[in-house]
C-alpha cells in the first residue's frame, strides 16, 4: 500500500473528499446545503497541506506516475487555484444554484484530481485518462447557468473544441505508442531519440495541437472569450488557470522528459505558435469592450509566453515556466475574482467598472494591481514573471521571440490601462451604489494580493522554489541541438 | 519500420479521421457533429487496434478499451449540452449558438 500509493496521499485526500461530498449531498435534506461547499473547501485545503506536509515524492502506480518536485509544484497551483475557486463561488453557489451545490463540488474535485494526477503522469494511458478527467467536468461546469443562453453557447463551444482537442491528442498518442511499442514516455523518447519516422513527428505534433486547444493558444483559441464571458466568473477564474496549467505539465512531462527527444521536431511548430499567439492574443484584445473577454484575450496572449518558455527546452526554461504559472495564478485568478465581486450577474460590460474607485476603494485597488501586474510593471509579480521568462528565452537562443514579446507588452498596456482609466477617472453612475462582495470572494481577493504583491517584491524565494524543483525534474533535460530553431 | 500490412490499416485510419475533421468542420447540426466526433474517435480505435495486432500486443488492446470509454464519456456530456441547447434556443443547428463574437 505505502509503495504503491504512498506518492499520491493528496491525491487520496481529494478522492475521499470527492466521495463525502458526493453522499452527503444525497442525505443533506434541499435549503441546507451550504455545508458540501465547506466540505469541498476543506478537502482542497487539506490536499495542499498535505503538498507542503508529506513526503510526497517517488513512482507510484508501478511507475505510471511520479511525484517528482515539479509535479508536486504543479499541484500546488492546482490545488491553490481550487481553494481560489472555492472561496469565489461559495456564497453564488449558495444563493443562486441552492439545490445543485452538491454536483458542482464534485465536478470541481474530480477536475482537480484529474489535473493533480496528470501532473506526474509518466505513461501515455494514465495522461490520456487524467486528461480526460480534468475535461470533462469542466464542460458541464461552463454550463452551470443552465437557462443562460450565452452560458450554453460558451459551454458548447468548450465541448465542441474540447472533444475534438482530445481525439486529435488520443489519435497522436495513439501513433506514438504504436511505433515505439510502449506507453511509457521514458520509451517513446528513447525510441524517437534512436529512430527517425514522419509518423512519430506526426504523433508529436498532433498532440500538440491537441494540448494547444486546451491552452487556447491561436489558432485555437476560440472558445476562450466566448466561454469565459458565458460561464459563472468564480468558475472562470478556476478555467482560465488550471487547466492551462495542467497542459502545460502534460506537455512539460512528453516534450522535456527524456532529453527533449520529442521536443526537438517540434520547437519550430512551437515557436510559430508561441509567435503567432503573442501577437494575435493581444491585438484582439486591444478592442474589446468588455472586462472578461478583454482577460481572456490577454491571457490568450500570456499563453504565448509560456510556450516560448517550453521552446528553449533547458532547465531555466523549466523552471521559470514554473514561476510565472504560479504569478500567473494568483494574478488571474485576482483579476477575474475581482470582476465577480463588481458585476456579479450583470454582465461584464467595461461601463460596469466605470467610477469603481468610488463605489469600493478596496476592489478598485486591488484591480489596479493584478492589472499592473498582468502588464508587467515593476514591484508586482507579473513583471518579475515576465522578465524571468525572457531572459530564459534570450539564453535559450530565442532573441527575435524576446524581443516580439517586449514590443506586444508595451502595446497590452494600452487595453489593460483602459479599464484602469474607467475605473479611477470615469463618474461613477450616480446615485453611488457602495459594492461589498460576500466574504468568501473577498478572501480569496487579499489572498491573491497577498501573494500578487508580496512575490513582487521578494520573488527570491519563489524562484529558488522553482529552480530546485527543476532541478528535480525525473527525465534528463539535455541541451538541444540550436539548428532545429528558425 | 511499418510493415506493409499495418501501412494499410493506418491509411484507412488517417482516412476516417480526415473524413471526421472535414465533417465537423461542415455539418451545422449539433447531432451530426457529435456523428463525426464519433468516427474520428474509432479512427483512434482502429489504430490502436491495429498496433496492437503488429506490434503493441496486450498493451495496445486495453489502450483501446480506455479510449472507448473515455470518448463515451464525452460524447454523453455532448448530448446533455445539445438537449440545453435545445432548451434554450429551440433549435440543435449550431449556427443558432453564434451570438457572441469578436
């Protein structure tokens, strides 16, 4: 038992949390349920405990997974984006969807576990599963507001992208093992790294494609606004980090594992998307006029970078990844928090934030910040986050990409510092409605500030964080050949 | 390298899939799409199957009952979003769900 399942004790913490608030939603009598909503809460907090508490590294599954430190790191920012999620949706979930609280726990839970487990996936079969796992409830979340037009259109749209994503990953992967005769990631890289067939560059590059859905990098990045402006805000904030996060690791795991085999044929595909996301995700997010399309072109746009940071394929490519995904985390998350306490249910019209500074101070300054620094402004996390990430991509030989990314974030300050004007400069409608968000938002609120402003100004810590953890990393990365790149 | 025989098997797979995308590129009815997510899903199937004949043995086998019951599992929640889309919008053609843009 402690062998084969030793590894995974917060991943068996979710399990039995999943499966509690699956039975008491079946004894809790209707009107009383806010209680599964604590119990989800305190599962996703007792798992991230138990990331810090445990020892938690080792194969486990006879060597399908491995807790290695950046599968435990990934964790966290899983986990910490559930709490996040949690905390926003507690008191909308209570008032607005009383009698279905108890499914939403438990799509949200398994969502986490499917993600938590792909963290550290080493065989094709159980990423494959884990994927799965963590997409699937993740369609049925998008439409929780089930009478909601919008909310079902941005739902199917996520489906339709979502099914087709995985099949075109399935269909990938399925030519990978067939060729390499394996389904270990170990294999299938030391096949590629011996052989050279088309079909395993095929394989790659559709899997790819399919993770690329997922991380909603051009061009497939369609549903992002339309699902993200359909779908309830709290679970927003869960969507527009997690998932992208666990395709990151899903992708760290195939293309980085076992000396770069898989990402050498691939890094100019790559880089073409990292490219052409940079650039499309910003320009389209220049005219938007509303707050959660205009977040979820900008993040369109974050993805970039991080597929630039996944193209050097070195160490301080890895582990700068990390870091930003975590700043990313909290700066996001923050940003579409603080849009959920302002127009709860009203839409996410820019005019919805005019005169915010008046009618809550609190909620306006907070804004400032995840918008600075999702800008990368100096003394918020968002620009150490960014910086890291360039001079990483300088040194993997990336220049004319760092250079691309700096002028497009010169240009995003523009969109991000409207919604800033409109906040502080505009007239708030009058008469002023003061706005006080429910407790839970407003935790989950300083809790990103929290971390927002304290990485920012001593990211030292953090960054080692993620240099051992990719340090730790199980599977060699080896420097890679500098011709492949354009 | 390929054998010949799988080269075949792995041709009419690439061929069904092909035949998927181009279909859920161009059908506008929710249902017919999901027919399509179908077909690409079993060229999947195939090429496990295939693989499993020619190289993969068991391993490739059980790959294949995941992916069956992994695609099931999707296409279920597919319907369920098709009879809200109904719901909502009384109509299950796709162009219907086109409110949002830009």
């Amino acid at each position: 038992m402690n062998i084969l399942l030793g590894p995974l004790a917060a991943d068996l913490v979710l399990v039995i949390g999943m499966g509690s608030v699956l039975v008491t939603d079946l004894i809790l009598p209707p009107g009383d349920k806010r209680l599964l909503g604590w119990g989800a809460l305190y599962t996703l907090l007792a798992a991230l405990l138990a990331t810090f508490a445990m020892e938690l590294t080792g194969p486990a599954i006879f060597g399908a997974y491995v807790g290695d430190p950046v599968a435990l790191m990934f964790k966290r920012v899983f986990l910490a984006a559930g709490v996040l999620a949690a905390l926003g949706s507690l008191t909308q979930l209570a008032e607005r969807f009383e009698r279905r609280q108890g499914e939403y726990w438990v799509l949200l839970l398994s969502s986490v576990l499917g993600m938590s487990l792909l963290a550290g996936a080493r065989d094709l079969v159980l990423l494959v599963v884990c994927f799965e796992l963590m997409g699937v409830p993740l369609y049925v979340l998008a439409a929780w507001a089930r009478d909601d037009r919008l909310a079902i259109e941005g739902a199917l749209k996520l489906f339709l992208l979502g099914a087709v994503s995985s099949v075109t990953l399935l269909f990938g992967i399925s030519l990978l093992t067939g060729i390499c005769g394996s389904t270990m990631i170990s294999e299938v890289a030391l096949y590629s790294r011996e052989h050279t067939n088309p079909a395993l560059l095929l394989g790659a590059a559709l899997t790819l494609g399919g993770m690329g859905f997922k991380l909603g990098v051009f061009p497939f990045h369609m549903w992002v606004p339309d699902t993200y402006q359909g779908s309830t805000t709290p679970f927003v904030a869960f969507l527009s980090v997690a998932p992208k996060a666990a395709a990151i690791a899903a992708l760290v795991r195939l293309l980085i594992a076992g000396g770069n085999a898989l990402l050498v044929g691939v890094v100019p595909m790559l880089i073409t998307l990292a490219a052409a996301t940079l650039v499309m995700g910003n320009l389209l997010a220049l005219h938007q006029t509303q707050v959660k399309r205009l977040l979820a072109y900008s993040g369109v746009g974050h993805m970039g970078l991080l597929l630039m940071a996944l193209a050097t394929g070195t160490e301080l490519g890895l582990s700068m990844l990390l870091f930003y995904l975590v700043a990313y985390l909290f700066t996001n998350a923050g940003a579409f928090l603080v849009v959920h306490a302002v127009t709860g249910d009203e839409g996410d019209d820019l005019a919805l934030f005019e005169g915010l500074y008046a009618r809550s101070g609190w909620l306006a300054m907070a804004m400032l910040l995840f918008l600075l620094s999702l800008a990368g402004i100096p003394f918020v996390v968002g620009f150490w986050a960014k910086l890291y990430i360039f001079l990483a991509a300088w040194a993997g030989g990336l220049q004319w990409l760092v250079l691309l990314g700096a002028l497009l974030s010169v240009l995003a300050l523009y969109y991000y510092l409207r919604v800033v004007i409109s906040m502080f400069m505009r007239p708030p409608p009058t008469p002023i409605e003061p706005i006080v968000p429910d407790w839970g938002t407003n935790t989950a609120i300083a809790l990103c500030l929290l971390f927002v402003v304290g990485m920012g100004l001593v990211p030292g810590p953090f960054v080692e964080a993620a240099s051992n953890a990719a340090q730790g990393f199980d599977g060699a990365i080896v420097a890679m050949p500098r011709s492949t790149a354009p | 390298m390929i054998a010949g025989d799988l080269r075949v098997f792995l041709t009419v797979s690439a061929v069904m899939f092909c035949i998927g995308v181009y279909g859920i590129l161009s059908r506008r009815n929710a249902i017919g799409v999901l027919l399509c997510l179908e077909l690409m899903a079993n060229a999947v199937n195939l090429n496990l199957v295939a693989f499993a004949r020619f190289s993969t043995g068991t391993m490739g086998q059980v790959f294949t009952l995941f992916a069956i019951a992994l695609t099931v599992a999707e296409v279920v929640v597919g319907m369920a979003l098709v009879i809200l889309l109904q719901r909502t919008h009384r109509d299950i053609r796709l162009d219907v769900a086109e409110e949002m843009r830009g």
